[in-house]
C-alpha cells in the first residue's frame, strides 16, 4: 500500500512536469514564428519586430523550414499519455503548423506567392491597419517597414521567376487584369497612397514640429521607395509573369502535383479523404440540394423551370441594390437582426464588437462576395466586408446567409470567442483550421433556418443557392485539379446548379484554381458539425441543449474534425452521466 501511497504522487509530477516542458516549448516556438512573421507579430501585440518585413530570401526559408523541422522532432519525442488532454490539443495543433511550413516549402508553394485575388503586394495594404502609432517610435517603425518594401518585392519576385523556370505558376487564365491589383497602389502624389494615411492625423504625444518632419518623411520614402517597388512589381507581371505563366488550370500539372493536391486536400480537409471521395460526396450532396430547390421554388409561386427561374434571380432589378450605400446598409440591418437572436443559439457571447464596411476599393473588382476580418489588437472590432463592386452582380437573397456566415454566428462569433480564449497558449488562439471554421461558417446559414431568419421564398432559395455553392466546391474544385475539368466545364456546372451570378461564379473559380483545396474545406466541416449534433441529440434525448452543444463545439478554439469528433464524444459521455 506504501509503494501505491507513493507512486501516485510521482506519476501526477511526472504527468506536470510533461505539461510544463510543453508549455515552455510551445512558447519558443510561438516566439520563433513572430520572429519569422513580423507584421503577424506586430498584430499579436509583440512589438519587437516593428520596423520589419518578412525576410522572403532563399536563406531564411530554408533556415525557417529547417527549424520547423527541429522543432518537430522535439514535439514527437513527447509521450502523449503523460500529457493532460488541454496539452495533447495544443501540442497537435503546434505540430500542425509546423508541418505546414515544411511541407509549403518542399513542395516551393513559396514561388507563388499569390492567388487570384490576393498577392503578397496587396496584402501590405494592411499594414495601416495593423501597425500602432502611439508614439515616435511607432511611426519610425512605419517608415522602415515603408523602406523595406522594395528588398521584400524583390525576394518575391526572385520566388516568382523560379517559379517561371519551373513550371510552377498560377495558371495564365486566372491573372487576367491581376496587374491592376499592383497598379491600385501606384500614385503620382504619396499623399493618395493608402500608405500614407497614418500621417492624416497624429497622437497629442507628438508636437507640430515632429508632425511637419514624419509627414515629409512620408512623401520621401512613398515616392522614392515604394511607389517604385510597385511599378517594378506591375511591370514584371505584365511583362514576364503573365505572359510566362502556364496553361493548364490543374494542380497535378505542376511537378509533383499530385502530390501536393492531396497534401492540400488534406491540410484543408483534416481528413484522409481522397479527391475521388471528395468528388462523389459534392455529386451526392448537388442533388440532394436541387431536390430543395424545387420545393423552394414551388413556393414560391413561380411557373416555369429551374433555369428560368434562375434567370429571374438573376436579372430582376428588385433582387439587386441600386447603390453601394444600399447594400450597406441592408447587411447592417441583417447585422443587428440576427444580433438579437444569438442568445437563443448561445450561453456565451463574445465581447469584441463588429462593424459592416464595403470591400476595399483597391481589391474588390477581383474579389470575393463577402469576408470577415478579423481584428488585429484588442482595440479594434471584427469586420464583416460587403463588395460593393459590381451591384448588379450582387442579388439581396443571397445576403441574409452570407451575413450569417460572416458575421454572427459565424465568422466573427467563433474567431472573437477563441481569440478570448485567455487561458490558452497563442497556437490555439489565433491558429485558424479551414475545415472547422469555414465549416461552422456554412453550419451558421444552415441555422439561419432553424430561427426562421429566411424570410421570403427568394431568401429561401438564396440559401440553398449559398450551399449549393460549397456543394459545387467539391465537384469542381477536385474535377478540375484531378479529374481533367476545363475552366468553361466548371463555370458551366455552377452556373447550372447555383443562382450565383455569372461574375460571381467566375471570380470563385478562378479563385479555386489558384488556390487548390481550400474550397473543400466549408461542406466537409458542415458535413461533419451536422453528423455530430445528429448523434448527441440521438444519444441525449431530452436532455440535450442546444445553447450548450454550441459553447462546447467552440470551446476549444479552432481545431481539427477529428479533435472536434473526440470532444463531442467525450461531451455525450458526460451529459450522459
């Protein structure tokens, strides 16, 4: 009895000491990233890493991709079962992203440093927003980081000529126009650069002297350093990327791609489904919802086919907004309607604030319908952003469950919740998994039903359009990548199968094209919330709660389905006690 008196106690130190070496690593790596990262940093509140940029050179790759190698090779020499289940979850998720630094780097994702909508340029447009400017030394952070424009460009576009020599680039079709997203930034006078905006207005800390010398100090560096990185940027896309770039739209064209097809489908997914799996389930679930649709537009009253009906949505003025400030202001309405409705789906609220602003100009003629942004410091709200672009590509059915989506309860909800997540490590706060946020995303239209926030037939049938969309994803995204689908073959199907319009259907393929997989994401993690309160409400009867199922599905952050899987079992387990 004396050895058992003593061995629990050395087991629960054991088990403690296994905790704290994990934390303690978690923390080194955590630093190590922001290190790598400095704008991420920046916006994570650690402010030792101002005045940078990330180092992009074939040194500090490699350097960062072999480091994430070591650090792996530390994570796995833990043992598990010493690990209490909070640190089995962050140790997984750590791992996850490391993983994902070395495989991006085997497979040179790094020599496409951009998407159809998004490259790394434009991607500065946000340095505005995310740096601080408190104080002197804020805005002379600024300034370097202004001046360090140029050396980054050039380390992409060193990436970008690999890329060229190798046959690993965005496909020609979907940069059609794409100069233009470097052109938006290029400005004869510095003070309409976006980049100048933060010496608009100073603190009360700085006196009017030191205004007078940052602003002209502004002017010089946008003139002199970043204006031209653009051009060089713009040029080189018009004159080498571009023109350089390959014709086929497939993933597996690009060596090794295959392979990184199914690397992708699996990072996005965090399943092991193959894309031929992934194929039959969106074939699957398109008539599963087209079946909807017809009882939808049954109701409807409307007389006619499914095309014509479509092309009613579609072209009826009284579905579109006559002026962005409409648009606006609908989704703000819709913002605060459903504002009202969240304690009847939740017990726990988040306490960050969100706001409804349009897409940036600079980015929203190739830009998605809607997106959330996130905030960068704890004094900024959430962001759900409305493309105004195009009104007459953008139907107002569509609008109730993209609002859902983005903003409450999606989006917004489940990223404020995590990031307030105060007694877990950062890995776990700010790590974002596609397949469960994404997925939450497209299970928050589904409860928009369940609260009778569709209000008319249209909105109904908007709905189902919106699902319908991420069914499709799985069709075309892994027929195009895998299965030797054309571009005008993916169009064509959801353009058949939706009621998105005909931009709208076209921004979003281009948009799968060029960034492979990441499509998969939204129906495999609705999928997978819906199964798992299907079986806690079979397994709990009466006594399952629905506000309280919700908490727990956030409770932990973003994670893996499997890690979301073994929480819901384990939640059944003890309501079942």
């Amino acid at each position: 009895m004396r050895k058992l008196i003593l061995v629990a106690p050395l087991l629960f130190s054991s088990a403690l000491l296994a905790n704290d070496n994990l934390d303690r690593l978690l923390d080194e790596i955590w630093q190590f990233e922001l290190k790598s990262s400095p704008v991420t940093a920046t916006s994570q509140g650690v402010h030792d890493y101002d005045h940078l940029l990330t180092d992009a050179s074939p040194e500090a790759l490699k350097r960062e991709r072999d480091q994430a190698a070591a650090y792996l090779e530390e994570l796995d020499a833990f043992d598990r079962d010493k690990l209490d289940k909070t640190s089995q979850i962050n140790l997984l998720m750590q791992r996850r992203r490391l993983q994902e630094t070395v495989d991006q780097f085997d497979f040179n994702a790094h020599y496409m440093p951009l998407t159809s909508e998004y490259g790394f340029h434009s991607g500065l447009a946000f340095l505005p927003r995310t740096s601080k400017f408190n104080n002197l030394k804020d805005y002379e952070n600024y300034l370097a980081r202004l001046a360090a424009i140029a050396t980054y460009f050039n380390q992409q576009l060193h990436w970008m000529r690999k890329g060229l020599e190798t046959g690993l680039t965005q496909p020609q079709v979907v940069l059609k126009d794409f100069e233009q997203t470097a052109l938006a930034f290029i400005h004869e006078d510095p003070t309409d650069s976006q980049f100048y905006g933060p010496f608009e207005s100073f603190p009360d800390s700085l006196d009017s002297s030191q205004q007078a010398q940052l602003k002209e100090r502004a002017k010089t560096v946008i003139r002199q350093e970043v204006m031209p990185a653009y051009q060089k940027v713009y040029n080189f896309l018009v004159k080498e990327y571009i023109p350089g770039a390959k014709q086929n739209i497939a993933a597996k064209s690009w060596p090794n791609g295959a392979d990184y097809y199914e690397n992708r489908a699996r990072y996005y997914t965090t399943t092991n489904m193959s894309a031929e799996e992934i194929h039959r389930l969106g074939l699957a679930e398109v008539k599963r919802i087209r079946d909807e649709m017809k009882t939808v537009m049954k109701a409807s009253g409307f007389k006619g086919s499914h095309a014509e009906f479509v092309e009613f949505l579609r072209t009826d003025p009284q579905f579109y907004p006559r002026t962005a400030e409409e648009l606006i202001k609908e989704a703000t309405y819709l913002s605060k309607q459903i504002d009202a409705l969240l304690p009847k789906l939740f017990y726990k609220l988040p306490r960050t604030p969100y706001g409804v602003a349009p897409v940036p100009d600079s980015i929203a003629p190739k830009y998605t319908t809607g997106r959330y942004v996130g905030p960068t410091r704890d004094d900024q709200p959430g962001w759900y952003w409305v493309n105004t672009y195009a009104l007459d590509k953008r139907p107002l059915y569509e609008l109730p469950s993209l609002t859902l989506h983005e903003a409450v309860p999606g989006h917004h909800l489940q990223n404020a919740l995590a990031r307030e997540l105060d007694d877990l490590p950062p890995v776990r706060r700010f790590t974002y998994i596609s397949a469960f946020g994404e997925g939450w995303g497209l299970y928050s239209e589904y409860l928009g039903k369940e609260i009778g926030f569709y209000k008319t037939p249209y909105d109904e049938f908007g709905a189902l359009s919106m699902e319908m969309w991420r069914a499709c994803r799985l069709v075309v995204d892994t027929g195009m990548h895998m299965k030797g689908w054309s571009r005008q073959q993916a169009i064509d199907y959801m353009l058949e199968n939706t009621a998105l319009s005909a931009h709208n259907v076209t921004t979003e393929i281009d948009r799968y094209i060029s960034w492979p997989a990441q499509a998969l994401s939204y129906k495999i993690g609705e999928i997978t919330i819906k199964r798992l309160r299907k079986t806690a409400e079979q397994a709990l009867g009466e006594r399952f709660d629905l506000r309280a199922f919700h908490d727990m599905l956030l409770e932990n952050g973003s994670i893996p389905l499997d890690v979301l899987e073994a929480h819901v079992e384990d939640y059944i387990e003890q309501q079942s006690l």
